[in-house]
C-alpha cells in the first residue's frame, strides 16, 4: 500500500513540473547600423601588376627583412654524441659565433621599418595620428569588415588608399612575415619617396559621401603623372607640400554648402546571439595526483 501511494505522488509531482516548465524566450539585441555600403574600388590588371612590381624591387634594393629565431627541438644525447662534443677542438667555436651574430633575430634595420606601418593595427593607429601618406589594403583580408573601416578613416586624413590582390603573397615573403593584409608609408619615409609617388596615380579615389575633397586629390596626382615630363623625384618632393597646401585650403573654406545633402534613414538591425544554439563543450578538469 506505502509503495503504491509513493509511486502516484511522483507521477502526480512529474507532470506538474512538465506543465509549470515554460519555452524561454530568445534575446534579441537592437542596435543601430550605417545607411552607407562602403567599398573598395577594383585596380586595373596592369596599374595591380606595375604596383607589386615597384613594392617588389624597391624591397628588394632596401634589404628589409625581420629574421626570427630558429626554434632548436631538444633532444636526448646519446653517450657518443656527447663524447664526439668533448673531443671536438676550439676550431668549431668561432664559426659557430660568427654565424649566430650574422643572423640576430629581428629586423634589419630598425629605422627604415619605423617608416612603414605593417598590419591592420598598426595602420589605423598611424591614419588616427595622420602619419600616413599612402595606404595599401590586400583583398585576401575575410572577412571584408577587417578593412572596411580604414575607408573611411582614410578619406577623413585625405591620404590616397587602396585595395591591391596579391599584396600579402608578394611583399610577405620579402620582408619575411606570414602575411600582410595592410601596408602603410609614412610621411617621414625617405626611403619610399618614389615608389610612393608611382604607386598613388594608379590607384583610383575612394567614395565617402560626405568628404568630396579625396576624388579632388587623386586627380591633380593623375594629371601630373599624365603630363610624363615630370620626374619621380620632383613629384616625391612636391607630394607632402600638395598633401599639406590642399588640407590648409579646406580648412580655410566657408561651411560647406548643404543643398544638396541627402538625408538617409538610419538602419536597426536585431541580432540574435548564437541563433542555432550550440553549446559549448564543458571544460576537462584536470584531476590533482595524489602524492
């Protein structure tokens, strides 16, 4: 009789708790998004082919390059290998320095990297500062939002800036990195004054609806590498007086005229976190020998 009554009152507590059990509700997250699609503009076959050419050769003739240290794997020695040491002569030793000095680990000169800004960090820190007189974006960067902010940031500081396919395949190797998905040349650079000067006529202005000065810029640096009667090294010397007189100009200027200014509606987009619901797996605890 006891083990009856004890079995309806769990089914009894069982289906209570089934019905008190609600669906939980998915958060959804509201948060304000751009009207503007931004986009980097597609390079010419030849003007693409004429940049990695210059970035290439002019690398080259520098000889920047960042050696890293040799990782050496441990191993045992075994009984003949460690006599075999011990009866080596002191001739061994000095070869054995020399090479070590010849190769220190890092760059090779720590003053010519200083002019250049490599990766995505490191370029937008130099644009914020306005310390950048041309920028170079690889196309290989997934996803798409890694360098679509340097757009914008670019067209604001006025500084020339686009998209190159294959820069992280040609100019990682020569200066010895993995990959580069931005490249930035700094005004200071003395080093990179020429190609600096060949490389911003082939690359085409960006589009930002509310700076209309860049497509202004971009076109005096075509005319005058149209006119072909110019020397690369006079345009290397006039290209941080240009950068500067046209940015004194604008600030000079009157308010802008804002009749033909179009107002967009701003988006909102509802985000819905981890919408498939998958869990993570739960962590191993690692299990405390016992001594």
């Amino acid at each position: 009789g006891d083990k009856t009554q004890n079995h309806l009152r769990m089914s009894v507590i069982q289906q209570g708790t089934a019905t008190l059990r609600k669906a939980k509700k998915t958060t959804v997250k509201t948060c304000l998004d751009n009207p503007f699609v931004f986009q980097w503009k597609t390079i010419d076959g030849e003007d693409m082919h004429f940049i990695l050419e210059t970035l290439e050769k002019r690398i080259k003739h520098i000889g920047l390059k960042k050696i890293e240290s040799p990782r050496k794997k441990k191993r045992s020695l075994t009984k003949k290998q460690t006599e075999r040491k011990c009866d080596a002569g002191t001739s061994e030793l000095p070869k054995e320095g020399t090479e070590s000095c010849q190769q220190k680990p890092g760059w090779t000169d720590i003053s010519i990297r200083r002019q250049l800004a490599i990766g995505v960090n490191e370029v937008t820190k130099a644009l914020e500062k306005n310390e950048l007189l041309l920028l170079l974006v690889c196309k290989s960067a997934k996803p798409a939002m890694i360098t679509s902010h340097l757009i914008e940031l670019s067209a604001s500081r006025a500084t020339p800036a686009g998209q190159v396919p294959r820069l992280s395949e040609t100019v990682a190797p020569l200066l010895g990195l993995t990959s580069i998905l931005a490249l930035g040349f700094k005004k200071q650079s003395d080093k990179f004054t020429e190609t600096i000067a060949a490389i911003i006529p082939k690359i085409p202005a960006l589009e930002v609806p509310w700076f209309q000065y860049g497509t202004e810029e971009s076109m005096t640096y075509a005319d005058t590498d149209s006119s072909g009667n110019v020397e690369p090294e006079e345009l290397a010397e006039a290209l941080g007086d240009k950068l500067t007189s046209q940015k004194r100009k604008h600030m000079e200027n009157n308010q802008p005229d804002l009749s033909n200014v179009i107002l967009q509606p701003l988006k909102i987009k509802k985000l819905v976190p981890n919408p498939n619901k998958i869990k993570k797996p739960p962590r191993k605890k690692k299990k405390a020998f016992s001594v």
